[in-house]
C-alpha cells in the first residue's frame, strides 16, 4: 500500500488516525486487524477489507474515493477546526433557505476578500 500510495507509514497512519507503533503492529499482524482499523482503510486508502484479512479478491475497491480528494477534505475540515466553526455548521440546516444562503455566503465572502 506504502508505495502504492506514494506514503510513509507515518503518513498513512496520520490518515487513518492511528499510533505508528499500532499501524506497523497491524501491518506485521503482531494484533488483530481492528473493525474500525479495516472500515478506516477501506473507506480512507480503498483497500478492500476482505482482501486485507483474507487476501480474497480485488486489493483495490472501486468506486472508493482517491485519496488525494480525501486529503483535500481533511485540510478543509481542518480549517473549519482552527476557525471553531464546526459547532455552528452543526446546527445549520442540511437544505437551507435560498436567502440564508446567500446572507451566509456573502458574509463568509466578505471575510475571505482580505486574504485575497
């Protein structure tokens, strides 16, 4: 998968939010392939879970996302965080009102011009 992926163990274990010493432990089989470990690096990487514990079938899933897309979306969450607007996105409806979204939009523009 590391070079696959073009990644270090550290980075691909600072993507699937997981110890190093825990990845390498996972990889050399020293402990059991977590549920949450094999859904992370299915969902994250795209391997296949049924690969990964059994070696059966495709390695690779297919309609996973690339990871570079996944990554894009870390570094935005990851903004969100620093910004602490996580809480207020919470609570946002999922289908807004056209002219809530224009109000919110045309405020968050105003605030991005002076990086411009």
């Amino acid at each position: 998968m590391e070079e696959e992926l073009d990644k270090t163990p550290k980075e691909i274990a600072e993507i699937l939010e997981v110890d190093l010493s825990t990845y390498y432990k996972s990889k050399r089989g020293d402990i059991p392939l977590s549920s949450h470990f094999l859904v992370k690096v299915e969902h994250i990487l795209g391997y296949s879970r049924d690969w990964l514990e059994f070696g059966n079938g495709n390695p690779k899933v297919e309609d996973s996302k690339p990871l570079s897309e996944i990554e894009s979306h870390l570094s935005i969450l990851n903004k969100l965080k620093a910004y602490d607007l996580i809480p207020f996105l919470e609570i946002l409806p999922h289908n807004p009102v056209a002219e809530d979204k224009r109000v919110l939009l045309d405020l968050l523009n105003l605030f991005a011009q002076k990086f411009r």
